[in-house]
C-alpha cells in the first residue's frame, strides 16, 4: 500500500516536471506528498491499534485521491 502511494508520488512529480512548472513547486508538491504519506503511515498504524492485530493488511482505497 505505502509502496503504491510513493510510486503515485513519483509519477506525479515527473508528470508536474513535463508540464513545465517550476522546480521549486515540484519539490513544494514533493513535500505536500511526502506529508501525505507520512499521515497514511499514522492511519495504518491506528487502524492496527484498534484491530488489535498488527498483522491484518489495512486496505485504502481513496489513494487516488492524494
């Protein structure tokens, strides 16, 4: 799931880059991602929590949305 997000990450930073804006917002969107991500390693981990098992695979499917 994490491995999905950062490649939909890299994916949008090189889509940002052919569309000719600035580096400067592509590393800005860059860290607005990696924020992202880091919050939807905290959801995982408190979906576990609550599971009470941090074995069970947490599915999301909004990660289009990031």
């Amino acid at each position: 799931m994490l491995l999905e997000v950062t490649e939909n990450r890299r994916m949008q930073e090189e889509i940002l880059e052919h569309e000719g804006e600035p580096e400067t917002q592509v590393k800005e969107r860059s860290k607005e991602l990696d924020c992202t991500l880091k919050e939807l390693k905290v959801s995982e981990e408190r979906y576990r929590i609550l599971l009470g098992d941090s074995k069970v695979p947490i599915v999301f499917t909004s990660l289009n949305e990031v």
